[in-house]
C-alpha cells in the first residue's frame, strides 16, 4: 500500500490523473476501471484538459464501470452512464464500442451480472481500477455484508448510501434502492488501484480501509491485502490516521 498525501482536493484530483496518465501512456491499450461520484470529477478534469492539448491518447482503451443504479436508463441523468458521458466519455476519444457499464434496465439481476462478469473476462481483467470510498467503507456498490461478494452483484442499498446520494435526486424517494455493481473479486484483481478520497467525512472510512481490521464490514479494508494500492488522499480524509 502506498499513501500519496496531499493538501486538498484539487491535489488530489491532479495526483490520482497523473497515475492514469502514466498508466495509459505506458499501455496504450490499457483497460481503465472508473468510477462515479464527485471524488473523481477532478481528476477527469484534468484528464480532459490533458488529452484536449494532445498530451493523451485514449483511442485505444477500453474501459469498465464499477456500478449502476437498478432501474435507470442511460439517457436518465442521474444514471451513471449519463453521469459518465458528460464528465469523461463526450470529451476524450475512447470508441463508444469499448466503453462497459452495468445495464440498469435489464431486470433480470442473475443474467446482467453475469454478462457484465464475461465482459470484464473478455477483456482480460482491469489494468488501473479508480475508486472512491463510501462513508460507511463501501467501494462501487459492494456495502457492509456478512462476506465479501466476489463477482458482479445486485446490491440492496444501505441507508447511509441513500441518504448521500439524495442530493442529486429531487426527493429522497426517488433515490433508486438497488444497484449493479462490480464484485471485489474482479477490483482486488485489477493490476493496480487507485482510490481518491477527499474530506473529514470520509476520514473514518480511511483509518478503517487502512488501519482497521481486514472484514466484509467495511469492504474498502480488503485493499490491504492488495499488491498494488495507492491512496491518494488529503489532509482531511488521512486526519484520523494514526501517526
């Protein structure tokens, strides 16, 4: 594990694209395992800004998302592949054909899970996965449970993930409840990890993933065991680090 402090946010967010800059620059082809939410917008900022002054190439990266809402089609948006066309996908030049999202419309869980399973097989795994961090220690949608899930799942939200993500919806009901979302089999494979966290909401979460106990409680804590994970973090996320 490696730790890559930083003052705030918009360091954080040119910290975690330098690393995905140099991944996609080293491998051309490299499949980017991304993520939503607002922790990674900066660094998909800065990844636009990057490939608009010709410095980056995407045109030969595949990509696959960790998760999307159950239900939502993805013209909704507040759908995750809405969410991903207007912070990275309309502004690089990845081919539509190569980028991979849960369908949240299908309604069948059992046979979407296991598509988007053979989608990450077929593409031979993930070489850079991003992560954010949930408050209660989740990653994609992989919550707090009795064990830790290894493929593709259909997740029953928690309350604490509702009540975060109801800001982005006009009332709190229309929030979905459940989620597809990438298993920790097919991140704790990824040939690196790249988790961004920002802020003293999310500095529990980190001493938990870091310095906690290795349990399916806090799903994020199964990095430890990972052989390449990098935390870039700032100064309010690591506050509760022990020193």
């Amino acid at each position: 594990m490696r730790i890559i402090s930083v003052k705030d946010y918009q360091e954080m967010s040119r910290a975690a694209a330098s690393l995905i800059a140099a991944q996609v620059l080293g491998k051309p082809d490299s499949v980017l395992g991304l993520a939503t939410g607002s922790s990674p917008i900066g660094a998909y900022q800065k990844l636009i800004e990057w490939h608009k002054a010709g410095a980056l190439d995407f045109s030969a990266c595949s990509t696959a998302n960790l998760d999307e809402y159950v239900g939502l089609t993805k013209d909704n948006d507040q759908s995750y592949a809405y969410f991903m066309r207007q912070n990275l996908f309309d502004h690089i030049n990845i081919p539509a054909e190569r980028l991979n999202i849960p369908d949240g419309t299908n309604p069948n869980a059992a046979a979407e899970c296991a598509r988007y399973d053979k989608v990450i097989e077929e593409l031979g795994g993930i070489d850079l996965q991003l992560l954010g961090i949930g408050r209660n220690g989740h990653i994609g949608f992989n919550e707090p449970a009795d064990v830790f899930v290894r493929g593709t799942n259909c997740v029953q939200l928690t309350e604490s993930t509702i009540d975060a993500n109801k800001r982005f919806f006009a009332r709190e009901e229309d929030v979905p409840r459940q989620a597809y979302t990438m298993g920790i089999g097919a991140i704790m494979l990824a040939r690196k990890v790249v988790m961004v966290a920002s802020g003293e909401d999310k500095a529990d979460a980190i001493r938990a993933t870091v310095q906690g106990d290795i349990t399916p409680y806090v799903p994020a804590s199964i990095l430890q065991l990972h052989r390449d994970f990098v935390l870039v973090a700032d100064e309010a996320a690591l506050s509760k680090l022990d020193k």
